[in-house]
C-alpha cells in the first residue's frame, strides 16, 4: 500500500515536472501546481470520510409532497463494518433539515450539522458505535433545494399535473439525500418513492412503465454508481418502447413527437457496443422533460434526461443523444475520481459521441461537427484567456465551484486530445486501447495522473515518435490549444462559405444553395456571416427561411444572437418568448450576454428574466443572475 501510493507520488512528480520542462516558463506557478498535484486524489468538493468509513448501499423511503415542495423520508446507509475503525461518519448535505438518526438496533445516534462552507454546503456529523450495521437519517429537503426543480402544471405540456425532477451532478446529490456525494465513492441503492396517485416515478434505476395504482413505487440499482448519478422525475409521464431494451419516456402531449425522433436509438446501443464493448446498464431509455430543464441531456444510468429542445422533428439533434449513451462506458462505467479531472468524463463522451455519429452518418457529417467544436474549443480559450490554468485539462478548483470546470475545455479540447491520439497511432489501435480500457476499468474511477500511467503503459511506451507527436503534457498540463490540435476537413462547410460570400456580395437570399443543408450547416453559415448584418439582410435571410419561426432550438438561438447583434427588432418578441419558454443554459448565457451589452438591451433582459425566472432551474437561474447582476456573485 505504502509502496503503491509512494510509486505514485514519485510518478505525479515526474509528470509533473515534464511538464514544467515543456512549459519552461512560469517557474514559480508551476511550484504552487506541483504541491497541489501531489495530492490529487483528494476530491476537494466532498467532506465526507470515505474511504475511512465505506458505505456499501444505500435504501431510501422517500415521499414527494408537491404542496410544500419538500421530499420527506429517510435515507438508510449500510456500512462495511468489516475494516470499520471510524468513530464518526461524515456525509454531505446541503440545505437538509436532518430530524433524527438511528442505528439498526433502534438506539438513536448523537449528530450534528457542521458550519456550512462555501460551495459544499453541511457536513453531517454522526457518532457511530461499535458494531453498527446501518445508520437510518430522517430528513427533509428545502424549499430551495439545489437539485430540484418542482414545476407548477402550467409549466409543462401537458398543463393538468405538477412535475418534479432532480438534478444531481455535479455536488448537488446533497440537497436532497445526506451522502457522501464525490464522483469517486460509489454505491448500490434501492429505493421507495411515495407520490400523488396518478403520477409516474422514474429513476436511475429499474424503473416501470406504467403508473401504479396507489402512488407507491419500488426501485432497485444493483450496479454500483456514484451520487452525481442519482436521479428522480415525478409527472403525468408515459412510456413508449422502441426496442426490446430502449425505449422513451414523456408526456402523453408530447410522447409519439419524442418517439419518433429517437426512433433510431436502439440501432445506436448496438452501434456504440461495436464500437466499445457490451452495454452494461440492461435497459437504456430516454426521458424527455420539461423545458425548464437547464441541460441538453443528463447521463443518469438506464435513463438519460433530456432537453425537449431537441424535439427538432427531423432526428437533426440525435448527437446530444449519442453523447448521453456513449457515458453509459465514459462517465458512468469509467468514472473521474474528482471534478478536477472532468475532462476524462466529458472529452471521452464527446470522442465517442463522435465516433457513433460518423458511424451512422457518415465521415462529412461528423467533420462538421468536429469544426463546430473547434469554434467552440477557441471561443472557450479566448473567454478564459489563452494562458489560463482553467484552459489545462487537467483542472484546479480546490476551494472553487466545481462548476466552473464546465465549459468546453473539458468537451473540446478533450475530444481533440483523444483524437490526435487516434490519428496518431491509427484507428484500430486505438479502438483496441478504449476497449481495454473501459473494459479494465468497469465500475471503477479514475484521475487523471493514473489514465496518463495507463496510456503510458499500455499505448505509448516503447514509441517515442508517438509520444513526441503527441505531447501528452502540452494538453493536460499546459494552456490554450496546442499546435498539433487536428484540423477536421471542411467538405460540407467550404461550400457554406461560399454561400455566405454570395450572401454578402448581394445574392438574395432565395437564390443561395442551400437545400439538403442539415442543422450544422445552418449553425456555421449563421455564425460565420460577419455582423452586424443589415436589416434588409436579415429581413431578406428571414423572409426566406422563416428563421424567427424555426423550430430548431440550436438555429434560434445563434439567429437570435444576430439579431440582437443587428438589431433586427422583427425578431424580439419571439427572442422574448424563447428566453421565457427553454430552461436550457447553453442558450440562455450567450443572449443574456449579447442584451446585456447595451443599456436598452439590459432593460429587456432584466424585464424578461422577471417573468422567466420561475421557469428556470435554480442551477440556471444562479447562473443567469451571475450576469444580470454581476456584483451579486
Ligand atoms: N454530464 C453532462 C452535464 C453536466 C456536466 C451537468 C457537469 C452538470 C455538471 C452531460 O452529459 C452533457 O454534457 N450535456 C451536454 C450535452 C452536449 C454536450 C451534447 C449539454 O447539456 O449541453
Ligand atoms: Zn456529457
């Protein structure tokens, strides 16, 4: 033990100062990293005491009470008291009023809630006594509680039933369960969720497919996962299946809509297991939620949650769905020991995402994809500034908010890295390596020093031209985009360019070729034409192609961006509408940004985020307050 944990320090050290060599600037900077990356395992964002204390299951016996948006239950914890020495248990919570705790002999357990501290809310103390076997928590959640989203009817679409989801990564598990809530500690649970009657329940689960009688439902998760991954929704849901084992979940407004749309997934389980080995979770289905819902998609095990943005009618927005599967092996199989090391989530899911989209669709297809990203992975570095420590890979946000490491570093730049891997060593053997590598790894975490050791040793070694192609510390633990970055080819996006030069040279709109263009190529024509654009233009481009309307979500909202750039004030009532009727972060921020940039357009968005902000999930709604009030933050 001592020698395994010693070898490692000696090889973080090594890493460590490789990559000072290649940096060869900044000495003093790169100390203070050195001393933090010797302890990087530690998970900064969890105050609970695992592994001193290791929890091996979790029951939980729950009820969901719309009338006073609380969940109010209790949370069982089973402990491994075969290497138990602990005197204490630690768990996180969030804004939780804790009633009682109890041991499985009934006796009660002294507790306590610790000062909340920034960021991680409470740790909850309890004094355990020898031989415990389960300490039983009696709590009740908040009326603010981070993860929840409780909707009103009028907010769905159905409009005759409340609705209630969860949204637990990245530390927000705590807000409605006492747990030890870090990526790296993983358990198995069970659950029973008492609702209204007529109402369905859904979790990251094995869920049912059809409402009970009384209201009462039982779950059971018997692959270990860790907090981040618990999930619950509670609606007027329905359930629709596609094949033998995938299958989509949704309003009864809005369910043969979202049928239709992933009528292809079940191909897609088969493509991503040809690709990565077996699906491990049994079922994989879909849930469609809400429009307040703050996120494209959420990885929760057996059961994405989904945006309905992506309802754009013509399957043009699968990839988000490809990237939520493609977690069921990066993510929720091979899991980030800390959220510093995020980018081993999200940059492997958006490489696989990938490859299931050029595996379905084709390599032009995917190449635009690749472009769209990049465009992404440099407006991300420009934002951060390009010498920025939050532009490395691996991240540092000991004492910070774990969301800050959201952004398209970890997406982008990710991706790139696993792709220049890829055309490095060539396809198959990569493909052969990722196998392996999800494979060795199941059902366990990882950081990021210990996947370099694995690429190491298991790709890298014995090719020194690989390895000076690749320069594997020039992405993880240096700035900006490096020089080797691959370029995607431009098949489909060269002849948009050539549409946008025709536009701005005088063409009418009419006459652009633009037929069979897929949602992509929209996305880089309305990105890449230089605004502002005159109003003629954009009355022009929108008489044409009825973008105002548009029911593609991804269109609008870069439209809408043009428009308020142009001031285009044709389009502003429905620029209203959009941001009062999606939830969606990702659309939110760039056209808050964009009103806020002139004192008419501040006006506007703070009269609109006055009507909206109950819409909004209380993640998303920190997050636009964070720029309409930028000293509050
Ligand atoms: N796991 C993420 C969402 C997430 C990350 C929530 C960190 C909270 C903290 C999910 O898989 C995701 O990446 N969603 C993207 C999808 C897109 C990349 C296709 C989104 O919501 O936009
Ligand atoms: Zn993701």
């Amino acid at each position: 033990m001592f020698m395994n944990r010693f070898l490692y320090c000696m090889l973080t050290s090594i890493i460590l100062w490789s990559a000072c060599q290649s940096n060869n600037s900044k000495d003093s900077k790169n100390q203070v990293l050195l001393k933090n990356e010797v302890d990087s395992t530690k998970d900064w964002h969890t105050q609970s005491n695992f592994p001193k204390v290791n929890l091996k299951h979790l029951s939980l016996d729950i009820s969901v009470d719309f009338d006073k948006k609380i969940i109010k239950g209790n949370a069982t914890w089973f402990l491994d008291t075969t290497a138990q020495n602990a005197k204490r248990l630690f768990l996180d919570t969030r804004d939780l009023q804790i009633d009682s705790v109890v041991f499985n002999d009934g006796t009660k357990a002294d507790f306590r809630l610790e000062n909340p501290v920034e960021f991680l809310g409470s740790a909850l103390r309890i004094d355990l006594k020898d031989h415990a076997k389960s300490v039983t928590i009696f709590y009740q959640t908040q009326k603010d509680a981070t993860a929840l989203q409780w909707l009103n009817p009028t907010q769905t679409f159905g409009k005759n039933a409340p609705f209630l989801y969860t949204q637990s990564e990245s530390i927000y598990a705590r807000s409605w369960i006492p747990c030890p809530d870090g990526p790296g500690i993983r358990f198995t649970y069970d659950a029973t969720v008492k609702v209204p009657t007529g109402l369905m329940v859904l979790m990251s689960a094995e869920n049912p497919q059809q409402k009970s009688q009384d209201g009462i439902y039982h779950f059971k998760m018997d692959q270990a996962i860790p907090a981040y991954l618990m999930a619950l929704a509670v609606g007027d849901i329905s359930f629709k299946s596609i094949d033998d084992r995938t299958g989509v979940y949704a309003e009864p407004a809005i369910i043969d809509k979202a049928y239709h749309e992933f009528e292809d997934v079940g191909k897609m389980v088969h493509t991503a297991e040809s690709l990565y080995g077996p699906y491990r979770w049994g079922r994989y289905d879909i849930l469609v939620l809400p429009s307040g819902f703050p996120l494209g998609g959420m990885e929760n095990p057996r059961l994405t949650f989904c945006t309905p943005t992506i309802l754009a009618g013509d399957k043009s927005l699968v990839n988000l769905i490809a990237h939520e599967l493609a977690h069921s092996w990066s993510g929720n199989l091979v899991t980030n020991a800390t959220w510093n090391d995020f980018w081993l989530n999200e940059g492997f899911t958006v490489y696989f995402e990938r490859r299931i989209m050029e595996a379905t669709y084709g390599k032009d297809y995917v190449d635009m994809l690749w472009e769209l990203g990049y465009q992404d992975l440099e407006a991300a570095v420009a934002d951060l500034g390009k010498d920025s420590k939050d532009t490395w890979l691996r991240l540092y946000l000991k004492d910070r908010d774990p969301d800050i490491g959201l952004t398209d570093i970890a997406y982008e730049k990710g991706s790139a890295f696993l792709h220049l891997v890829e055309l490095t060593v060539g396809r198959e053997i990569f493909d052969k390596f990722l196998n392996n590598y999800f494979s060795n790894h199941a059902f366990q975490t990882i950081n990021t020093a210990q996947f370099l050791d694995y690429l190491n040793k298991d790709l890298l070694d014995g090719h020194e031209d690989w390895k000076n192609q690749i320069k594997v510390n020039e992405w993880v633990y240096g700035p900006g985009i490096p020089d080797n970055c691959p370029q995607p080819d431009r098949v489909r996006f060269i002849k948009v360019e050539e549409q946008i030069k025709n536009f701005q040279n005088g063409m009418a709109a009419k006459l652009l070729k633009t037929t069979d263009w897929s949602t992509y190529e929209w996305m880089h024509f309305l990105r890449q034409i230089p605004y502002p654009i005159t109003i003629e233009k954009m009355k022009d481009l929108d008489e044409t192609f009825h973008l105002t309307q548009t029911g593609n979500d991804e269109i609008a909202d870069i439209w809408f961006l043009q428009a308020l750039r142009s001031n285009y004030t044709e389009a502003f009532p429905q620029i209203k509408y959009f941001l009062i009727n999606t939830g969606r972060e990702k659309f939110l921020e760039p056209l808050y940004k964009e009103l806020m940039k002139t004192p008419e357009g501040k006006k506007m968005a703070k009269e609109i985020y006055k009507i909206a902000k109950e819409n909004y999930h209380p993640l998303a709604q920190k997050d636009v307050e964070s720029i309409l009030f930028p000293k509050n933050t």
